[in-house]
C-alpha cells in the first residue's frame, strides 16, 4: 500500500476534508489575501513593527500557532477521519526515525559547507553577533518550536492534502503541482519575497516540489519532515537580516539593508542543489519507478486492505 493510500484507513466525506482544510489552513489563505490588498507602505510599517520586538519574544509568536494548528489538525484526523497519526506520517509499520535523521543531516551539512564557503569568499557584507546568552536561549526556543512549524506544514501540505487530493483525483501528479504551488503562495507574504521579488516564489514552489517528490518516492513524510526541519533550524540559528522572515539572534547577520540576492542564486538551489539532494536520496534508498510513484494512478483497494494494525490485533483476539 503507497503512502496516498493511506487515506483510505480513515473517513473521507467531502465536508471532513472541506472542514479540516478551512480550519487548519485558513490562516495561511487570510495571510495571502492580506497580502494581496495591502499597500507596500503598510507592510513596511508592519514589517518595522516586527523590528522593534525582542526577536526571542517574536520568534515564539510566530512560532506558537503552528503548535496549536498542528495538535489541531492531529485531533481531526484521529477523531474525526478516525484514522492514526502513523498513516498520515508513512506507508511503513512505524516511524524511520533513521530517515529523519539521515534527511536532517545531509541538508544541514550542504547549508553549513556552502556558507563557510560563500562566507570566505567575500565576508564583507556577513558580520558575526554571536551572543552566547542570547544564543541559548534561540537554540531552545528553535529545538522547541519549531518541531511544530516544520511539522505543520509537512503534516498539512505534504501530508493531509497530498493524501485526500490524491484519493479525491486518483492520481498523484495533480496533488504534488497543487500542494507545491500552494506551499510557495502560504510563504508569500514574507518581507522576502518583497524585497527580492516575486522570483523568490520560484525557490518556495521548488522547495515544495523537492518535498513532495521526496514524500511519495520515499512513501512516508520522514525525510520531508527532516529536511525540512534542518533547512529551518540553520536560517534561524546561523545568519539573520533585517529583511527575513524570522530576525533571530544568530550568529552571522547580514550588515546590508536591503537584500543583494541575484536571481541566479534565488533558483540556483532549485534547479542544481535540489536534484543533488534527490540523487544522493534516490542512491541510498533505492528509489525506482519514478513514473509510477510521481504519475501513477491511486487505486482503492479492497477494504480489508486496509485495516489498522489495531483493527487486526482485534480480529486476531476475537477469533
């Protein structure tokens, strides 16, 4: 059974789904839509506004609804599609917190690599404000929240929708373009995409595609969910600026007030260090049949299929 299948353990009426998506990601259309009406000159306001709050008080508030939507979105699919947290995490009997750690490491170990690189090529705009006091207290707050932020957006995005878009369409192409393209739009209101344009969304929806294509060729979200929580856990801890999403007491901070990014280094990510990753990935664990898993079919099996293993351990007790 493949990871989109997973769906069919639980219920899957039209109105759950239509609930479950309004609820947990309401916040991120209200976000667009916000963005969308809102003049450059009040986001910039906004955006001062953000500045001149200490940046450990305003990580944890934009931290701290992820948590709540996350457990949200967790109570849904557990007690209203009546399904586990497992089919919506990995086709696998368990979690493979080895793939996790795997993911975490190989894009935290390129993120560092390619800093220290760029760094000692030309170190003049990149000024270290490493506070150790300051430092603690961002790595707690990172190792606590941002679980639930990654965590959301891989359980919502790469989980949920991929999943119920999939039985909904029986494919899987549609539900890989839709949650990726949709993934690039919920982070188009940061202050980045302002500053450097809208070819910023470029690196989001890429992103969101490397995600995706990871989540179904591996059929599980473990090394979504790890490298997603590295790529996040590294822009808070190890370079700040004044026009990220996120202003954290890192080590390193950009000293330039306004962002110098060209496009080549916007989409280089995308279009060279992204299938980079995907080969090393697809090597060690034996990806094939990258037609099938990307643009096959979703097929419903007959019901038995898919019992829990819960369901099978009653069975097994009641015979």
């Amino acid at each position: 059974m493949n990871y989109i299948q997973q769906a069919y353990k639980g219920k899957n009426e039209l109105w759950m789904f239509i609930l479950t998506s309004v609820l947990i990601s309401g916040v991120f259309v209200l976000n667009f839509i916000l963005y969308l009406f809102t003049s450059n000159e009040d986001m910039d306001k906004a955006y001062d506004l953000m500045k001149n709050i200490p940046s450990s008080i305003s990580l944890i508030v934009n931290l701290l609804p992820f948590a709540i939507l996350l457990i949200l979105l967790f109570v849904l699919v557990k007690f209203m599609h009546e399904r586990s947290i497992l089919s919506l995490t990995t086709s696998r009997e368990s979690v493979d917190w080895r793939r996790i750690l795997f993911s975490f490491s190989l894009i935290t170990s390129i993120t560092i690599v390619t800093f220290g690189l760029s760094y000692y090529l030309d170190s003049s705009e990149i000024e270290i404000q490493f506070n150790p006091l300051k430092f603690a207290i961002l790595l707690i707050i990172s190792l606590i929240l941002f679980p639930f932020q990654i965590g959301l957006e891989e359980y919502l995005f790469r989980g949920y929708f991929m999943q119920q878009i999939g039985i909904m369409v029986k494919n899987k192409w549609f539900p890989l373009i839709f949650t990726s393209v949709f993934f690039g739009v919920a982070h188009s209101a940061n202050p980045e995409v302002a500053e450097l344009g809208f070819i910023t969304m470029i690196f989001y929806i890429g992103t969101g595609l490397l995600l995706g294509i990871m989540t179904l060729m591996d059929e599980g979200l473990e090394l979504a969910l790890g490298f997603h929580f590295g790529n996040n856990l590294l822009a808070a801890l190890l370079i700040t600026s004044d026009w990220s999403a996120l202003k954290t007491d890192a080590i390193f901070k950009y000293t330039s007030e306004q962002a110098n990014t060209t496009a080549l280094e916007i989409i280089l990510p995308v279009f060279i260090v992204y299938p980079i990753i995907l080969f090393i990935m697809a090597k060690k664990y034996n990806w094939t049949n990258w037609k099938e898993k990307l643009f096959g079919n979703v097929v419903k099996l007959p019901k038995d299929n898919y019992k829990t293993i819960e369901e099978i351990g009653e069975n097994d007790a009641q015979s």
